[in-house]
C-alpha cells in the first residue's frame, strides 16, 4: 500500500450519524490533543516518504515504525503489543519490516518524518518549550509495568530539538494510555475483535467498519458479533444498556489506568490541551491526520 492508496483507505470524511462528542474527563481530552501530533510518524506524507526511502511501504511503515520500540522482538510479541489488530497481519507486517531494514534505521526514518512534519504544521510556537517541559512532567510520572509498547519510548534518547521532544512526549503519553486500554479489556474479557466491535457500536460507526479496517476477517467478525450476543452486550445490531456500560466501564479504567500521568501536569492541564488542541488541528487542517474525530475513540 502506498501513500495515495491510504489516503483513500483511511482519510475518509464522517458520513451519518454517530454519538456526540461527549467525553470529557481530563484523561481523555488530553489523549485526544496528542493524538495528531504523536501519530503523525505514521499519517504524514513527510513519514512515509522517510519510511518508503528505507523500502516500506505504508503498512509495514505503520506496524514496523511503531513495534520498533520492542527492539528486535519476536513477531508474535509485536502482534500481542498492539492487542486490537488481526494478529497475523501484524505479525506478517512486522517480520517483512524487519527483513527490509533494521530497528536502527526505522527509528531514524520514524523520528525524521515525524519532526519534519511537525514542523511544517506548527512551526517554532513560543510556547512549545513550555509545554514539552510540562508534557515530560507527565512522562516521568507515568508508571510502564505491563506496558511493553511505552516502555520501548521511554527506553529511547529524546531528540535534540524542541518539535522533536513535543512529539516524543506525546508518542509516549499516547502508548501509555494505549497499554493502560489494553490492560482494561483484558481485565475484563474482551478480546481485540470484540474490542474493536464495541468501540464501533459505541461510537455510532457502521457495524463491522471499523473492526474490519483492522484486518480481520468476516468468519471471526461474526464470531465477535456472536460471542457478544451471547453475553447480552449487543442485539439486532446495536448494544444494550449492559453493553454500552461496558464500554463506557472500559473507557473509565483507562482513564483510571493513566490518572498518576494525569495529575502529574497539575493545574497545567487546561492550559496545555488548548494549545496541543490548536496544533493538532494544524495537523488535521494540513492533511496528515483523517479528519473523522473519531479516529481518536479506540482507546
């Protein structure tokens, strides 16, 4: 997949209707500030250009730039590590990375796109010193047990230059919150496809759009669909009042599992979303982030 054909994959406008906007917690509205910014080492052109100049293509740049943290790992860790997505894709995906270019060079190319991105979209703000000081408060607070993916971040050097040091602070707040949703669903016995159906039924996603965007495949979407059924979460297509209190449970212990980080950024937090609000809307306006808010609603 190249990058035209992503664009068209996945940079679609919201069509229909879905459920308001409506999450609110300081978790969740910080989560989705960084967003644009700690992804944009996968959405930018600047990115793909950086990982296509190592012989990636768009889908191994996303599976192998991310799983890198993991160093050398096995496939199937990485798979594991992204919890949500049809494993063997990944696992695929990741393995041909590898066999392409090494851990080294894909960070190389991951740090370069993303920071030559960034900077055409935000520029040099005045502000940026201070909130990426205030942002790497939150990161030394953040707690990695059980979090392979933030763990890798914050094992690796922060760039040198400021616009670097803002993505990478949010690349590791991102994957903190990410591992914390991972924990939760495994907590509560849910797997990556059931996951994924939830979220989508929860959002107001078609059925099965969003699941399948993950690779899966149409015998085990239907199994998902069956297994919650049978649990009572879902019926004729949409979730009952026991399924949408699910979700909504998993929604509040992720926010829980990343609340020490939360509270680490004080009474800065207000402060610091609407300017990483602003600059991610930079991202969204250039292009280098699907413009469906709700790309952000997975974790």
């Amino acid at each position: 997949m190249d990058y035209t054909e992503a664009r068209a994959a996945f940079f679609g406008e919201r069509e229909g209707d879905a459920r308001p906007l409506d999450w609110t917690s300081p978790a969740r509205r910080l989560r989705d500030a960084i967003e644009p910014i700690a992804t944009i080492c996968f959405w930018s052109e600047p990115a793909y250009d950086a990982y296509a100049a190592e012989g990636l293509d768009f889908l191994q740049g996303y599976v192998y730039g991310r799983g890198c943290v993991l160093g050398d790992a096995e496939p199937a860790v990485a798979a594991a590590a992204f919890g949500v997505f049809e494993p063997g894709l990944v696992a695929d995906l990741f393995a041909s990375g590898r066999a392409t270019c090494s851990v080294e060079a894909v960070r190389a190319a991951k740090q370069h796109g993303a920071v030559a991105a960034l900077r055409e979209c935000i520029g040099d703000p005045e502000e940026l010193a201070d909130v990426v000081a205030v942002l790497r408060r939150a990161c030394e607070a953040a707690d990695p047990t059980g979090r392979a993916l933030h763990a890798g971040l914050t094992s690796l050097p922060w760039p040198d230059d400021l616009v670097g040091q803002l993505w990478h602070a949010c690349s590791i707040l991102r994957e903190h919150r990410g591992d914390g949703h991972l924990a939760a669903l495994v907590a509560a016995g849910v797997d990556g496809v059931q996951a994924n159906q939830l979220t989508e039924l929860w959002v107001g996603w078609d059925p099965l759009a969003y699941t399948g965007s993950r690779a899966w495949a149409p015998e085990t979407m239907g199994a998902g669909t069956a297994s919650l059924e049978a649990r009572g979460w879902v019926a004729d297509g949409a979730l009952t009042d026991a399924g949408r209190q699910v979700r909504e449970d998993l929604e509040t212990a992720t926010d829980r599992s990343v609340q020490v980080a939360v509270d680490a950024l004080g009474d800065d937090l207000d402060r610091v979303v609407v300017l990483l609000d602003d600059w991610a809307g930079r991202v969204v306006a250039r292009g280098w982030f699907p413009p469906d808010p709700y790309k952000r609603a997975s974790g």
